[in-house]
C-alpha cells in the first residue's frame, strides 16, 4: 500500500474551502478526501469524509468518461465532456449519496505518484 495523501477540500491556510460544491443551489458542501488504496484494474479505493452529507470509509472509484460539464472534486478545475475521470463505482440498486462526484484521472493518477 502506498502513502495515503490527504487530499482536503479545506486549504491547508485554513481559508475558503478549495473544493466545495454546491449540492442544491443554495448552501455549500465541504469534503475530505484520501486515497486508502490503488487497486487493480485502474480501480481505487478512497475515503470521503462529509460531515454534512455522506461519510465512505473505503469506497471503490471507477475510470470512466465525463458525461456532462463540471468540476473535479479535488481540484476544482473544469472538466469537461468525454475527460478522462474517476467516479463513485455503483453497484445494483445502491446509489451512493455522492455519486455526482467526479475526479479528474490526471488529478487522483499525479496526488498517488507524489
């Protein structure tokens, strides 16, 4: 297992949040999140921490392709249609509460290599 990086959503100044998210317009979400683990199959195990909304102890993210325009949950960057990303693996009827969350592939790929 490699170095677990701790990838806030808080800055490390103790600032503005530097990637929040609104979650139904009005109010604003802040997160936590660390890679626990690089699986096979490209395939990653993290943990995301919302005091607020969810809480994901080992949750398995998947490679996939942007659907739609948005922001990466760590960066903040823009992502854009058919980018590389990572997202919340669903399986069977279980939706995880954060599945609108994407991860640019560059972004999770280059925090794990530092």
């Amino acid at each position: 297992m490699r170095n677990s990086p701790n990838l806030s959503g808080r800055s490390r100044l103790g600032g503005e949040p530097l990637n929040s998210r609104k979650s139904n317009g009005s109010d604003v979400r802040t997160y936590t999140v660390t890679v626990v683990e690089e699986l096979a199959n490209s395939l990653f195990a993290l943990r995301w921490h919302d005091a607020t909304f969810c809480n994901y102890e080992e949750q398995i993210w998947a490679p996939s392709l942007a659907r739609a325009v948005g922001r990466c949950a760590l960066s903040g960057e823009r992502i854009n249609k058919g980018d590389p990303i990572y997202r919340p693996r669903i399986r069977g009827r279980v939706v995880p509460l954060n599945s609108d969350a994407v991860i640019l592939a560059s972004e999770l790929i280059k925090s794990t290599r530092a």
